[in-house]
C-alpha cells in the first residue's frame, strides 16, 4: 500500500474530538440572557460532562460565572485546585468524615436529608464555625433530598437546626423539564414555591437546563444549566435551541467489497442487499460509541458523513471497529485515510441518543479516554 492511502493520524489516536469553548461560551450567555434576574451558575461534574473541565471552567469564569456545581468532593477538590474565588456545591452531598474535607478546600454540601442536616450542624458547633451548605427538598424527582416528612420536621423545629448552620441556597430539581407541557413542572414549582414561604429568606434554586426554558416564573434567584451549556438541546421540541460544541472524526481504515447476500459484522447481523463497498472505522463501543449505534437489517442504525455525503452503518458496532456503506459515496472521497464526521455539522448529540435509545447527558460523558482531543475558541 502506498504511504499515499494509509491514514495519517501522528498522535497514534484512532478519532479526534474537537471542543468547540467558543460554543460553550455563547451557550451560556444564551442562558444567561434567558435566566434575566436570576444568577447563572454551571453544572460541570463529571470532568464538565466529559468534555474536559480544565479547560472548560476558564471559558465560564471569564464571562463571570462564579458559581459551579460537581457531583462529589474529588472533584471539588480538582476544581478548587484551578480557582480560589468561586462557590462550590457538592451535589452528592456529605458523608460521614468528609467534613474536614468540605472546610480545607471550601466546599459547600447539598445536604439531601435530616440525617445530613443534623451531621452538618454538629460537625459546625464542634468547630464553632458555620460553614456554608445548600440544603435540597425533594419536590417529585424521589431521589435525593428532604422528602415531604422531613420538610414538615424542618419546618415545624427550623427556628433550632437552622440557626445552626448557614444555608446559603435552597434548591430542587426538576424530573420533566425537557417535556414544557408536562403537568409535573407546574406541580413541581407550586411545591417547591410553598415550602419556600415556610422557610427563612434563603436564595432559591429550580431550574436546570430545560428548566430555564419553561419561562421565568421557574428561574427564582439561580439557575443551574448542565448539558445546554455542551450543547444538548434541553427540549425534545426544540432541536436549535443551543449551539453545537462537539465533532468527533475518524478516518477510514480499509475498504472491501462485499457481494449481495453477504453478512457483515458480528452475527451476521446486517446481510448485504446489493454488491456493497464497504469502510471500516477503527473507532467502537470502547470508545464511547454506543452499541446501539449499530443497524440489521430490520433496524437502521447511526449515520456518518463522508465530505457531507451521508454513509449509514451496517451491522454491529464492536468493540473497536465500526463498517460503513460508502457504495453512494464519490469514489474519490471513500479512499482510505479519508475522514468520516461521526459527530458534528450532520450528526447532533442528540441525534445519536435517539437513534441509542438514550440521551445526549450519556453520548457526552462516554466519549472515549482514547480520542485525541483538540480545543478551538480557547484564550
């Protein structure tokens, strides 16, 4: 083979994942700008939904965000590392000797019960100091927070427990967001509105990403977006709303043909129909490209693109290598060494989720440790 049609990938990857921080940008000053009156922070747990939070959290910084949420205290922990000016939230909570924890790196729990509530305030009068926490209600989500019981507790003895502590915010979350007519949002807000008035002045939390779409009766005093910010569409009715952040690349591998009647791929799951020129990708499920991704012939599949012509999948996807139908592509541009857009321009986050039969929060934070990762819109 001439050194003309081997694929040309120095760095050893197999893809390339571009991050678009310019995107990530104008995706939270749309936010910002919807959410008028109300603080925005940013969701950033898991590595800012995979797609790299060192490099993330300056681009937010700089257009002043100063309030960020992750899931655990590792990860506080790294984000703090970066940044000695801004307020942290640990979503998970707090959890039995992580207290000093919270105070050396300057922390604060969502203290999701009674049990953590009390935990926190002890763990304040021993030190005679009132750290800051968020205190989260569960208002229908049935998964983390205080549940109906425990708010009646707290609001029958909240004169005792809450003089104890310093609850700087007040949050819920928000189980149907992604769904504007659905009448849980509504109850949701109601609920969350009225245990609000039987408790002290404290800054109000609802929204999540989708959340800041239901209007601003839902945005009180901050709003909490995650995925809008890496561009999933927070609304299965709106499929423009935020600009795309992610393209991931390939390039073709090898090309065979395969006559009619032919199978392709692991269990013979798609049997070719026409004589078939096929390409191999070496990119798979270990990447981060769902196995559902993969088509039969009673099911189609994900598509890629080939210079913006449309190259669909055919059969499974495996753990390292997908094929693709490239017969329809000019022959000049299904050669190996050619790039494919398994994600970008054509091919949407979400676009990838419905046809997975999942959602775009799980294509982002699966992309692949082995793609090679480049940065554009960075300072």
């Amino acid at each position: 083979m001439s050194s003309k049609s081997m694929p040309d990938l120095a760095s050893g990857s197999t893809a390339l994942l571009t991050i678009d921080l310019a995107a990530i940008g104008e995706n939270y000053m749309r936010l910002c700008e919807l959410a008028k009156g109300a603080q925005c922070a940013s969701v950033v747990k898991a590595d800012a939904y995979g797609l790299g939070a060192a490099h993330v959290v300056p681009v937010l910084y700089d257009l002043g965000c100063r309030t960020f949420f992750v899931a655990t205290v590792r990860e506080g922990i790294a984000l703090r590392a970066s940044h000695s000016d801004i307020r942290i939230y640990i979503l998970d909570g707090l959890f039995k000797g992580t207290g000093p924890l919270f105070v050396e790196h300057e922390l604060s729990p969502v203290l999701g019960s009674l049990a953590m509530l009390e935990h926190w305030a002890a763990f304040c009068a021993l030190r005679d100091q009132k750290h800051p926490a968020a205190l989260h209600l569960d208002t229908g989500m049935n998964r983390l927070g205080l549940g109906p019981g425990e708010i009646i507790d707290l609001v029958a003895h909240q004169s005792s427990i809450l003089n104890e502590v310093n609850i700087d915010l007040v949050m819920s979350h928000l189980a149907c967001a992604d769904e504007p007519e659905h009448a849980s949002n509504q109850k949701q807000l109601t609920q969350f509105l009225t245990h609000m008035n039987n408790l002290p002045a404290i800054p109000a939390s609802l929204a999540n990403s989708a959340g800041i779409f239901l209007g601003p009766s839902y945005a009180l005093d901050l709003v909490r977006p995650g995925i809008a910010l890496y561009g999933g569409q927070p609304n299965i009715d709106d499929t423009s709303a935020m600009r795309p952040v992610v393209t991931l690349t390939t390039h073709i591998a090898q090309l065979r043909t395969v006559e009619k009647g032919g199978s392709i791929g692991y269990g013979g799951a798609y049997v070719a129909k026409r004589h078939t020129r096929l390409a191999t990708l070496p990119v798979g499920y270990a990447d981060g490209y769902h196995r559902m991704l993969g088509s039969s012939n009673d099911r189609r599949g994900a598509s890629t693109y080939i210079g913006g012509h449309e190259a669909p999948l055919l059969g499974r996807v495996s753990m390292d290598l997908i094929t693709i139908d490239v017969t329809d592509i000019p022959a000049e541009l299904a050669i190996v060494g050619a790039e494919v857009e398994l994600l970008g321009a054509h091919v949407l986050i979400d676009d990838l989720a419905k046809i997975a039969g999942t959602i775009g929060y799980e294509i982002l934070t699966s992309l692949g440790a082995r793609y090679e990762r480049h940065y554009t819109g960075e300072k």
